[in-house]
C-alpha cells in the first residue's frame, strides 16, 4: 500500500508549525520521526493533506532542565535521550525502561514526544511518565497549555491535544534521592573520628574513633536498606495504582507492566 498524495512543509519554527495547524486544522499531520504516522498512512488509515516536517525545528530538538524538571523536546529521539549522560542520574525509570522500547533501529528514528501522542497501550513511554507524574506543553496560535499526565491520556490512541496543537515539549520531575539530616549526621560522624585521630595520636583516641565510624557505617548501611525498600514499596505501590487505572481504562497491557516490575526489582 502507499500514501495518498500529499503537501509536506518542512517547518524552521514553531510559529510555521502552528500556524500550519490553525489554517488546515485536522487535514493536517506533524511528523518527527514517524515509525507510527507513516505504516498508518500506507495503510490509508490515516490520509493528511498536509504532513509538517519538525525535525528541522531547533527548539524541538533540546533536552533542557528547568528546575527541577527534564524537558524533552518534540524531536528528540528516543536513542538521543537513552545516550543523554544525565538520564540515569534524574530519571532512572526511564533509563530503566527506554531500552524495551521498539527496536534500536526504531528508536534512532522514533520520538519520546510522539510515543505521547500516539498513546499506543503497548508503550513504555506513556506508562513511565504518567508514574513520574510527568507534563505535556502544548502549543497552537491561541497560546501555550500545560496538561499533567493524568490530563493529557485519555484512552486507548487518545489524548487531549486538539487537532491545531503541537506537542513541544515533555517535562518530566527529577527522581533524585535527597539526604536527610540523620544522613548527614552519620556522614559527620564517620569523618569526624578520623579527623580526631588525625589530631591526637593516644591509641585509647585511635580505638574510640575506629569504634565510632564502625557503628556510623553500620547505621549508614541499615539506614541505606531501608530507604531502598520503602523507596521500592512507594514506586510499587504508584506502579500498582496506575496498572489497576490502566487496565480498567484499557489503556495499558500486562507486558509493558510486567516490563516495568522486572526492572524495578533489578534496580
């Protein structure tokens, strides 16, 4: 099968893109990499009159961090986020979970943003940023809008974004464990001794400082244990509210979930 005829626009912002949109309405497609979009138009499932190129777009084409948020442009591939140097650090989960997406030659072409629009129920995507409780802005000529996860996934292949928006970016919060202050305490203690020791060199000083920074790292250890365990009871119990919503919305299957759990007990 081949695509009906069609008008392409390779759009250099995102004004040319959303005012593509606001004159031709739902006679017009975007396209960023288009491993759904185009087996679709093949298909004549879908038929555009217009298909809007935003590869060329530089704004789209940036993983930014504002805040305390990762934002990931409408372009960025999904390899090009799994290779970012800082994703395992601010978003483990999908470190964890972008290399089950697709295929390597997919995800060179695929985007993380039209993962989101497309909301196909066997993608990782959608399911990791609705339990990151991640945002999705989106922009027409009438103004910018911002939808939390929860807002913008409606359904199985459904959202919330109208026929003259275009997704710009996906904004997701960081997962980086903070230090309590009885962490910081047992940090104290375990350099403190040393430094005495360091200071006065009476061995009965010597003991009490080997003594001390013992029981430090052994409350270190436990402590450590511990955060692990209610950090994965907290991450299972969000996984497990969300596969219940899910699956009763039909939006999401057991493999992606099965997917997710198995890395969630390797982490």
């Amino acid at each position: 099968m081949k695509p009906k005829a069609f008008e392409y626009l390779r759009a250099k912002s995102i004004k040319e893109v959303v005012d593509a949109l606001a004159q031709h309405g739902d006679d017009a497609r975007v396209i960023a990499g288009g491993q759904s979009l185009v087996p679709m138009m093949n298909f004549r499932i879908a038929a555009p009159a217009l298909l809007i190129d935003i590869r060329h777009v530089p704004e789209l084409n940036e993983i930014r961090i504002n805040g305390d948020f990762v934002e990931v442009g409408a372009a960025v591939t999904q390899n090009r986020l799994l290779a970012w140097a800082e994703l395992q650090a601010r978003l483990p989960l999908l470190a964890a979970s972008m290399p089950w997406v697709g295929h390597f030659q997919t995800r060179n072409r695929g985007t993380v943003c039209g993962s989101l629009a497309h909301a196909d129920p066997s993608s990782e995507i959608p399911l990791s940023l609705a339990m990151l409780e991640g945002e999705v802005v989106l922009a027409s000529s009438r103004g910018t809008r911002t939808l939390k996860a929860s807002e913008f996934q409606l359904g199985m292949l459904t959202t919330a974004k109208e026929g003259d928006e275009l997704i710009v970016a996906a904004p997701s919060p960081f997962m980086v464990a903070r230090r309590s202050p009885s962490a910081k305490l047992r940090a104290a203690m375990v350099t403190l001794p040393w430094s005495l020791s360091a200071r006065w060199k009476h061995p009965a000083t010597k003991f009490f400082s080997a003594l001390v920074a013992l029981l430090a790292a052994l409350s270190c250890i436990a402590s450590t244990r511990v955060h692990l365990s209610l950090t994965r009871s907290k991450a299972f119990c969000r996984l497990s509210t969300l596969m219940t919503t899910s699956m009763r919305m039909q939006i999401c299957d057991r493999t992606s979930c099965a997917v997710l759990r198995q890395r969630l007990l390797r982490s």
